[in-house]
C-alpha cells in the first residue's frame, strides 16, 4: 500500500537517491557523461531546498517504509540555486535550458509570487 504524504526531512535522502536514479535514465545526463555522484548532490539540495516549501509530495510504500516516488515543485518566480551553491559543471546545460524555459515564460507572461506551479520533476 501507498501513503502519499509531503515530502519531509524523514525520507529526504531516500528521495534524493531515488530522484538521482531515475535522471541517470535521462539522455542529456548520458550526453553530458555526469557521474551518479553528481546527480545526487544536486539531488540532495532541491529536496533540501523543497522541503520547507511544502510543495512536493512524496509516496511511500508503507511495508517498506521506502519512498517510490516523489513529485518535486517550486514556485516559478523562486530559484532553488543560489549563485553560492557548487555543482559539477557538467550539469551547467541543464540548468541554461531550464532557466531558458523559465525565462520564456515570464517574459511572455504576467507572474505573481505564489500564483504559477513550476513542477521540477
């Protein structure tokens, strides 16, 4: 059985590891040859930057007690990466298309605090 519940300081590791996986599976990371090390510490900061957030939620399989999957949002005007914040360089496409995406929107789109759901993965 499943409880779907918020994503929490409980199972944040889980759901970083979980979330690194499944992007090893996404052809920019094959293309852009990143290690699972480094999807993961990218991982571990946007779980730990969504969790206070209280807009991802998780589901748990409750006779494991292991997170199996995880929605990951933030609001669109919010930017989960600071400019302190040190990833692999091989991850620098990622984030430009993102941002270019994003971009695209605002530039063409009156948004407010709070008002656009931006589901990161």
């Amino acid at each position: 059985m499943l409880h779907i519940t918020t994503l929490n300081e409980q199972y944040a590791a889980q759901t970083a590891a979980i979330l690194a996986k499944a992007f090893m599976e996404e052809p920019m990371q094959t293309v852009l040859d990143t290690t699972y090390e480094e999807i993961l510490a990218f991982m571990e900061h946007t779980v730990r930057h969504a969790i206070p957030k209280g807009l991802s939620i998780i589901a748990v399989d409750t006779d494991s007690d292991q997170v199996v999957a995880a929605n990951i949002n933030k609001d669109l005007l919010e930017e989960p990466i600071g400019e302190n914040d040190a990833f692999s360089d091989k991850l620098l496409p990622i984030f430009a298309l993102l941002d270019e995406l994003d971009q695209f929107y605002k530039d063409n789109y009156t948004v407010k605090p709070n008002e656009v759901h931006h589901n990161l993965m």
